[in-house]
C-alpha cells in the first residue's frame, strides 16, 4: 500500500508534499504530481501539508478517484524507478487518464 495522489492536484501542482517528503519519491508530470509506489515508505508527511487535499492513503481513496491509483502506476511504467525525484526533474508526461482529462478551475 501506498499513498496516491488524485484529481483534486490536476492542473494545481502546488509542490508542498515535494517539499516535505523525505525520501524524495514525489514526481512531477504535466498536469499533476505522481507517488512512486515502490519508493514511498508511507509516512504520511505529505498528506496534511497539501493545500487542496488531494493525497489520500491508498485504502482511503474515495470511490470517485479509484482510478488515479492506477493512473499514479502508469506514469511510472516507462520511468521506472530512478531512486528520486530531483535527479528527474518535471516531465511533460501524464498517463492517459489525466491527459485526458479537461483543464481543471482554479478554485478546487
């Protein structure tokens, strides 16, 4: 299990939870920020600094956003898992799902 990151973030990218993670597992797609699923250790240190709420531990993910758990899986499949973050840097990539998705308001 893992934390995931959902729709709320989309078009946001307000890079809080990047700040305060401490093993640096927090990747920046296009249009939202992606958990590394096998680099997380689960402490939860992102989760309350998000200012749009939007980092759910994976077991309590609302029903409404199941699917950004896989779409947080997918955004890894061709970058693998680099050991960090800051060695990446912002992609322009976004699985389909969040690709697709229209531009988000502001106001979340």
């Amino acid at each position: 299990m893992t934390y995931v990151i959902a729709e709320p973030c989309v078009d946001v990218l307000d890079k809080a939870c990047i700040e305060e993670c401490p093993v640096d597992c927090i990747y920046e797609g296009g249009r939202m920020l992606y958990i590394h699923p096998d680099e997380c250790v689960d402490c939860g240190a992102c989760e309350p600094v998000c200012p749009v709420e939007a980092i759910f531990y994976e077991d309590d993910l609302p029903e409404k956003w199941r699917d950004y758990t896989q779409a947080n899986v997918d955004f890894f499949d061709d970058l693998g898992s680099p050991g960090g973050a800051s060695k990446v840097g912002r992609t322009e990539f976004d699985p389909p799902l969040i690709a697709a998705l229209p531009p988000q308001a502001a106001e979340h």
